[in-house]
C-alpha cells in the first residue's frame, strides 16, 4: 500500500553529514572529483598487504589468485591514538578497522554539525556494516602461543562498540553482516530506528579492509573474480568483481527534526526496504529475480513514490556476469512501469570506479549518490565497451551512465536509489531524494552575506601541530579558490563558533572580510583593524582564547546557517603489529612500557602513582605483564597481578624478572 504524503514526510530521514576513506578519496569531495573525471582508483596489491607475485596466476589453481590489481585506501595503519586517548600499545594491537572508523565517524559529525560532547549520554545508535574480521585471523595465525587478551577488542562485535564507548553513545550499538549488503542494511537499520524514535540520531557506517589473500583465492576457485581487477558492470566482458578497501560513515537524523535544527540537508532517506530471496533462487547463492522485483517494489511503497519517477539508480553493480543481467532486468521492469520511452533511467556502479567493497559497498554506493544529488550530475559508470547481451536493453527503460549527465529539471526534488545484494541473499535497496544542492547552498550563502560586519572566528585542537595545521587548512579555504571563499563569513565564524567542538589549544581572530581573515590567520599577533578592535567581539575573542566558557547564542544571535567548514586535522603516527612505536626510549625498560602503554600524555609518573591513573586499566595491566612474563620466561600467578597497583609495584616487579632471568 502506498503512503500518504504527510506519513512519508513524517517518517522521512535526513542525511546531514558523510565521511569516507575510499580507493582515491579520503573525503566524499576527493570522491566526487575521482567520479565526474571517470577516474579507475583501483592499482596493483601493495607488498604491505600481502605478496601478490607469490600467489598470482592467471590460471585457477589451489592457493593461487587470479588478479594482481584490488581497490586500496592508503595509511591504513595510520592513526591519532593520542586524540582519542588510545595508549601507543593499545593501538598497535587494535584492528585498523576500528581506528580508521573512529576518525571517519568523527569526521562525520563534524560535516553533520554535531558536537560530539553534546551527544555524549545521548541514545544515538551505531549500525556498522562488516563481514571482515582479517586482523583478527591474523592474530591467531601467529600459533597459539601468540593469542593474548587484546584479540578480544577485535572481534567485530565491537567496531561499533568502539564508536560508542569513545563518543559515550548510549543508544543501540549494532554490527550487521549480511555479506555485501551489510552497509545499506545498515543503514535500513538505522532508519527504523529514528523512525520508532528509538534514537534521536543515528550513525550508521560500512567498514572494509584487504589485508589477507584467503578471500580472493576463494573467490578465483569460484570464479568470481575479475582478472583484471575493475569491475565491469554491464559490460559484455564482465567476469567478476575487484574487491576493495571501504571505510564510509552517514550521520542520519528525522527530517522534521534536521529542518528545526537548521542541519544541512544533504539528501533525504525516503524509504528504504529488505528482503531475502527465500525459496525463489536455485540455491541459497544463487541470485534471484523474484526477489530483486520484490525489495524494489516494497522500497518504493515506503517511500511513497511512482518508480517511474526514478531519475537514476546507483546499482550493486558488482560486474557479475550472473548478476549484472538480473540485477537490469529487475530494475527495468519495476523501474520501467509507466515511464516515457524518451526518458530512460540512468543506471551506474561505483564500484567500477573503486572496486567492490563488499560489506561496506553499499555506503559507497550511498555516498556518491548524495553527491549525485547535491551535484544534480550523474557521473559516468567505467568500462563499459560492449552492452551484457545478456540484457534486453532495446525493450527495458534502462540505460547506463558512461558519461556525465546533467538531472533534468523536472520541478521536483530528482529522486535515486541505491540498491545492494548480498550471498546471503539479502537484498537492500533505499529510494533517496534531492535535498540542498549546491548551487542553492551558493545562493543562499550571497543571500547571507552583510558586506563589512566585522566576525569572530575561533580555532581550536588538541595540540599545537594540529592547531596549526588547522590554520593552514582555514587560510587555504578562505582564499580565492577556496570552498569557504564563496561563502559569507558570518555563517563561516557561526558554524565555527557553535557546530564545532572546542579544544584545550584555540585561537580567535576577528576581522570584516575573507581577505582581512586571511592575513590574521597568517599572523594572529598583528594588530586588527580598528573597526575590529573597538567590537565586543575583539574581549570575547581573549575570553575563548583563555579557555572560558562563551555563550555563543547571545554573540551571533539568529539568521546564521551551518556551512561546511575544513576537517580536523589528525596528527597521525604509524602503528603495526611487529613495528616499534614513536621515539626510542630514554629511560629504564619500566619507563619505556609505560610510556607506550600509558593513554595520559605526561610521563612524570611517581612510584605511588597508580597504573590506572595512566590509563592502563585491569586488561592493559595483565595484557602487559603477561606478555613480558612471557619474554622473559616467567609464570605469573595470579596473586602478583593483582598486587601490581602502582608505578613502584610494577617496577620492582620488573626489577626481579630481569634478575631471574640473568
């Protein structure tokens, strides 16, 4: 049955932020700069990941694996532990899915305006897409004798965990796995719950990484991989997918809510559906049309709009050449009910840009989409040579996008949908609609600007270097070229003054324009101009800059609107298993564990000072003891782990296991 406009309206869900680390992309612009230009982000393995001469082979045959090429994120092992007060030892042991998903996550509410303090104690949800648990395995591949407590962080029970416990998240906290439609139901997830007003406001992401060969060794015996490495959806020459690398994080609130808050509309989750195939395929891996036909039909009930009215689909698109025709064809039929002959639906994969990021490839798919939108362009869908004979492209409304198109201007908000599949068979497909495009944020922004009104703007992060690469990363945008340069500079200091954040380590300008904001930053000591100076705004820039509180309310007053604003600059350092930390030590080897298990920045520790005054709580203190227990061929009793309470405990204990062992 068909919604009622007010119900859909009602229940109608709001993307107000994205982050993403994608083949070629660390954030969703660098994505949509790779996608209009029709850029293949896919390479060669890196040796880092595992030894592809070693196993290639263009042949099947056991343990061998059929392409040398994958989608890859670079400086998976790089994190700022210390932002999220994460020791040095702890971060080496913990899987770089969870580290790239806290900084995806809080990139996210950033672009979405949401402090995280003022979320802290709220019942937001978490809803994390993942099927891959490769770090993990690869502990326990190192024997027995190796499996110590901190796999217990690694299990993917707790990727989303993770976003909770660091956020204080108190809302539902779920990791789904339903194979490579994990993320949209993921996504479906969350929307039901903001829907139930279970939760105020939802993260709901997909996480990804390649780091063993187990899974394309199975997939070139089964035959589904593609031997170049691209995935060539709907392409005669289609032969598999190229798996890839995908971290993507979506922050999702009520529509009535998000319009009442003033949030950026990035696009509007309409409706949204799953289904599994049941009975109607061959066998449990076997897709089926039926219930492809069906998830499309029950996505478009909830959502309350004709199929016809579909202005472009982005695809599971995996370069199937079993799934590629059935996945068009169910498309075209249900798509394809009532639409005009001359305005067929544009159909496209991201994953022929990026490769295939299995449980996360549906947040991919999500966030192009949004992109699409707000671009109001359809980007081109690579490799695409010979149409699949396979499909009957002459009698279905269905044609891929191989080059850019511009959305035609039909007088309503241009609707998508995004659908994905899984070998669960789980089917997910959502029905998105335009929000705020670009052009209209530009309109509004020169509709906002007060020529000469003089503005504050405050900095702020966790350290110096990061505060200063801040700046930096404010000069740039601010200048002529930059994002922030079309944009007017009181809803730039507004959206910095009340949808950030602020640190121990801040700075506050004030000045009346891009130009005069510019040469501050580039020298916060020289004098303000006068105008500037004799504001009130001048005494509660010193005020910030001390680090008092500020009742931004009563300084900015209404008629402001939240822009996007640069990222945070992490500060981020290298942790591997196997691979020494920072700085070398200059102390006793008591001071050097420590320090690197300590989750506190100071290291002026006294021998009374407690271990969990540092950070290291119950589970770091055995985790650490044990393991030098262990090197040092020790057995601990468990009375002794319980004594070691303090800095002087752990060094005297430390003290006699070095005698011991001379």
């Amino acid at each position: 049955m068909k919604s009622s406009t007010a119900e859909v309206e009602e229940r109608s869900v709001a993307v107000i932020g994205m982050a993403c680390r994608l083949p070629g992309a660390t954030d969703p612009d660098q994505l949509w700069e790779v996608l209009r230009h029709g850029l293949d982000a896919t390479s060669d393995t890196p040796t880092d990941r595992y030894d592809v001469d070693a196993l290639y082979s263009p042949e099947p045959g056991p343990g061998r694996i059929g392409t040398r090429r994958a989608g890859y994120v670079n400086g998976i092992a790089d994190f700022d532990a210390e932002f999220f007060g994460i020791s040095a030892g702890e971060a080496v042991d913990l899987d770089p899915q969870q580290r790239l998903l806290l900084m995806a996550t809080w990139e996210a509410l950033e672009d979405a305006g949401q402090r995280p303090e003022d979320l802290a104690g709220t019942r937001t949800g978490v809803f994390v897409g993942a099927a891959r648990s490769d770090f993990l395995e690869e502990q326990y591949r190192r024997g027995l004798t190796a499996v110590n407590a901190s796999a217990f962080q690694n299990y993917r029970s707790l990727l989303p965990a993770r976003v909770s416990h660091s956020f204080d998240l108190r809302g539902p906290s779920v990791a789904i796995d339903t194979a490579c439609s994990s993320a949209l139901t993921a996504v479906h997830s969350a929307v039901l719950s903001l829907r139930a007003r279970e939760t105020p406001l939802a993260v709901a992401a997909g996480v990804n990484l390649l780091l063993r060969p187990d899974e394309g060794v199975l997939m070139t015996q089964s035959g589904g991989i593609a031997h170049d490495g691209r995935s060539k959806f709907g392409d005669a020459s289609a032969d598999g997918f190229a798996p890839s690398d995908g971290v993507g994080v979506v922050i999702l609130k009520p529509l009535r809510q998000a319009i009442a808050d003033g949030d950026r509309i990035r696009a509007v989750i309409q409706g949204s559906a799953v289904s599994n195939d049941g009975a109607t395929s061959q066998s449990v891996l076997t897709p089926s049309l039926a219930g492809q036909i069906e998830v499309l039909r029950w996505a478009h009930e909830d959502a309350g709009i004709a199929p016809a009215d579909v202005d472009f689909v982005e695809a599971h698109g995996s370069g199937s050449p079993t799934l590629d025709p059935i996945e068009i064809t169910a498309l075209g039929q249900v798509l394809g009910e009532g639409r005009p002959a001359d305005r067929p639906c544009l159909v496209g994969s991201v994953k022929t840009n990026i490769g295939h990021a299995e449980a996360a490839g549906g947040i991919a798919g999500l966030v192009k989409t949004v992109l699409a939108l707000e671009h109001a362009q359809v980007p081109p869908s690579l490799h695409v040579h010979t149409p699949n004979p396979k499909v009957d492209w002459e009698g279905l409304p269905i044609a891929i996008a191989t080059r850019l198109h511009d959305l035609p201007d039909t007088g309503r908000p241009a609707v998508a949908g995004i659908s994905g599949q899984g070998s669960s068979t789980l089917n997910a497909h959502l029905v998105v609609r335009q929000g705020e495009t670009v052009a209209e944020r530009y309109a509004a922004a020169r509709r906002s600007e007060r020529p000469d009104e003089v503005c504050l703007l405050t900095l702020s992060a966790r350290s110096i270097p990061a505060l200063q690469a801040l700046v930096r990363s404010y000069v740039d945008y601010l200048s002529p070229g930059g994002r922030g340069a079309h944009l007017a500079l009181r809803d730039i200091c507004f959206s910095a003054a009340t949808r950030r954040q602020h640190h121990p380590f801040r700075l506050a300008v004030v000045a009346g324009s891009h130009e005069e904001m510019v040469a501050a930053l580039g020298d916060p000591t020289r004098p303000t101009q006068p105008e500037a100076e004799a504001t009130p705004l001048a005494a509660i820039a010193e005020q910030y800059r001390r680090g008092h509180e500020v009742r931004w309310p009563s300084v900015f007053g209404p008629g402001h609107r939240f822009v996007q604003l640069p990222k945070y600059p992490w500060q981020t350092q290298r942790f591997w298993p196997g691979e020494r930390v920072g700085a070398e030590g200059d102390g006793d080897l008591a001071t050097t564990v420590l320090r690197e298990h300590a989750r506190t920045a100071s290291s002026d520790y006294s021998d009374g000072s407690l271990l969990s005054d540092m950070g290291i709580d119950s589970l770091a203190r055995v985790r650490i003891i044990l393991r030098l227990a262990s090197d040092h061929g020790y057995e601990v009793e468990a009375e002794e782990l319980a004594q070691l309470r303090t800095v002087g405990d752990f060094r005297n204990w430390l003290h006699v296991l070095e005698a011991q062992a001379a």
